[in-house]
C-alpha cells in the first residue's frame, strides 16, 4: 500500500455536506428520504433509469453529476442475482467501489449498507486502499413496519481500521467519546451534524457483516421450524393453531406460523451468504433449508388439491 495514497491518521476530518445514496430501491429510497429530512444535500444513483427519474420527480432526489463533489457514499444496492433473488452476488457492489476509487476524491466515506457476505467489506478496504474511510452498518429497515423499523432504528456499525469507525459513528450517531468538542460538553448538544441513529458498534467489519446475515439466518430457522411443525401436526391430525397458542403461553416461547414459505430476497439469500462464509456448513441451517423445499412442495400439494375441487 502507498502511504501516499492512505489516510492520513493524525486530525482529518470529513464535513458531512453532500451524500450520495446508491441504489434507490426499497431500501436506498426511503434512506435517501430520511437523509433529506435531516437537512443534508441528497443525491441519488441508481442504474436503473425509471428508478432514478421517480425518486428525482416524487422525492426531490437529485440525480448525480458528479461523484467528486461527494463527502459520504452510502450503498444500498441489491446483493442478488437478477435471476435468482435467493442467490447472493455482490458485483454490481464491486463495480460501484471501482467508480468510487476512480472518480471520488480521497479522504471521504464510503458505508455498505447492503447485505454482503463475510470479507466483502474488507476486499472493498483494499480496492479504495484506504484513500477513502470504509464502514459496514448493515440495515435492519423492515417494509411492513416502517413507522417502528425504519430507517433510524439502532444498528451494528463496523470499520476495516478504527479511523474508518470512527468516521462513521460520527456520521450516523454523532457521538464521538474520542472527540467531544466543548459544545458538547457544556451545552450536551452533539457538536456533529449526524442522521442521529443510535449505533451498535464492534470491534471488526467482520462481526458487523455477520451480525447481519446470523440475525437473518435465526429467522430462517425460526420459520423453518414453524413449517416442520406445521407438517408434523398434518401427519398427525393435530391442530397446529391451538398447539402453537398453547405452547407460545410460555414467556420465553414464540412460535411463528409458516404461511408461504420463506420468500422474499432477503432472508433466503442472507441464510446463503451466512452458509457460504465457511468452509465449515452449519448443519441446523441445511436441514432448514431442506423444511423449506419440503414445506413448499407441501403447500402446492394442497393448492393444487383445492384447484381439483373447484373444477
Ligand atoms: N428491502 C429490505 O427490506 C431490506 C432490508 C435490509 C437490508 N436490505 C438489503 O439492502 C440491499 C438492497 O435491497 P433492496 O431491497 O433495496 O433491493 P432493490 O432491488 O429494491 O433495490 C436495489 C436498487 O439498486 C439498483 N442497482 C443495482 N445494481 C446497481 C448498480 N451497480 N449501480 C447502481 N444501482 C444499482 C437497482 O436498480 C435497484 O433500484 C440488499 O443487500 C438487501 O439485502 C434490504
Ligand atoms: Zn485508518
Ligand atoms: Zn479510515
């Protein structure tokens, strides 16, 4: 690594004016919403041009000219194959950093907020070769209850080397015990313009990319489980509704309902970034899967036996 290139460790600090929001789709659009409302110059980027033009027309959104002029980059851009949404890929993501390095000027931050596998961060790191502040602060948005699990619930933040940490803490949280100015210790109001999200913060970028593909991992087998249950009270002529009310009487109990499956691209997807980043499979997680395969044939089974009987 040049020292030339590398970030100088001393005193430099970034002032958070204008952020750019990559990918502007379920998730990157309302980011770039609340990024808005906290009084910040937004703009978006996405490569798919009627995205770009709603969020711009609907939104006030700006579209990019320049990626020069940018002081935080914050990627939310898919993690799937266009083919396949439970099949991770992280391309589009490598492609982005790539622009970064080439075009953006050096000293700024760039934070993953997309779902990515374990090292991918750190790869990025060694791309930009820490010309650029780099963070993982997965996100927890969650679309059917986005007035409590929106964008500025708490999350896990993680940083490739402490001054990249530290840039983003102050970024997302504004607090920074290493650097408290005198108006925030005699007045307690944060001395840093911040989207005032309480951040979680651990000691590697790699826990931090874990932390989010366990959290969906544990839900997958939650569901999955609900679904080998379910199957079980069919063979057995047992009410799975009343058994699981029963069992869910339990405070430390919650048994979920299977409904279609596990759908959707993210939970399927992350549990296969989360098996993907070892060598060593977690075994629980594999027969989880195969709940799911088997649950699904189940239900089409019974679908397409209430189709029979409408005929
Ligand atoms: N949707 C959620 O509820 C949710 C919650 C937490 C985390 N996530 C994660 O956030 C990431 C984004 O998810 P999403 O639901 O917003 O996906 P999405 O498919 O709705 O949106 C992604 C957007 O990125 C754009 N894009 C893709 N590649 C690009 C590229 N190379 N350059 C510019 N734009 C590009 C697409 O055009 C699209 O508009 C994923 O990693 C996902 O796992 C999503
Ligand atoms: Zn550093
Ligand atoms: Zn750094």
């Amino acid at each position: 690594m040049e020292a030339v290139n590398v970030i100088n460790h001393t005193k430099q600090e970034i002032s958070f004016e204008k952020i750019l929001v990559v990918g502007l789709g379920q998730l990157g659009l309302p980011v770039a919403k609340y990024v808005k409302e906290r009084g910040f110059d937004v703009y978006g980027y996405d490569n798919n041009q009627l995205v770009m033009e709603s969020a711009e027309k609907q939104h006030g959104i700006k579209r990019l000219e320049n990626f020069k002029e940018i002081d935080v980059f914050l990627i939310c851009i898919s993690t799937h194959r266009e083919d396949d949404i439970s099949s991770p890929q992280i391309d589009g993501l490598m492609a982005i950093i790539r622009k970064i390095a080439k075009e953006a000027t050096n000293g700024k931050l760039v934070s993953i907020e997309s779902t990515v596998p374990r090292g991918t961060t750190r790869k990025m790191f060694e791309i930009l070769e820490h010309r650029f502040h780099v963070v993982h602060a997965p996100h927890r948005w969650f679309a059917l209850e986005e007035e409590i699990h929106g964008v500025n619930q708490q999350r896990v933040i993680g940083g490739v080397c402490d001054c990249c940490l530290r840039t983003g803490i102050r970024f997302y949280d504004g607090v920074d015990s290493e650097e408290k100015t005198d108006l925030e210790f005699y007045t307690g109001m944060k001395s840093y313009r911040s989207l005032g999200i309480p951040m979680y913060s651990v000691s590697t970028v790699e826990i931090a990319e874990l932390s989010k593909i366990v959290e969906n991992a544990d839900r997958y087998l939650q569901i999955a489980f609900a679904e080998d249950l379910y199957m079980f009270c069919k063979a057995n002529h047992i009410s799975f509704a009343e058994l699981r009310d029963a069992v869910n009487t339990k405070w430390n109990v919650n048994i979920l309902e299977p409904r279609d499956g596990i759908g959707g691209h993210c939970i399927p997807k992350d549990t296969r970034m989360f098996l993907e980043s070892s060598e060593i499979k977690s075994k629980i997680l594999i027969a989880a899967q195969e709940v799911d395969k088997d649950y699904r044939k189940y239900i089409e089974g019974i679908v397409k036996d209430i189709n029979k009987l409408n005929h």
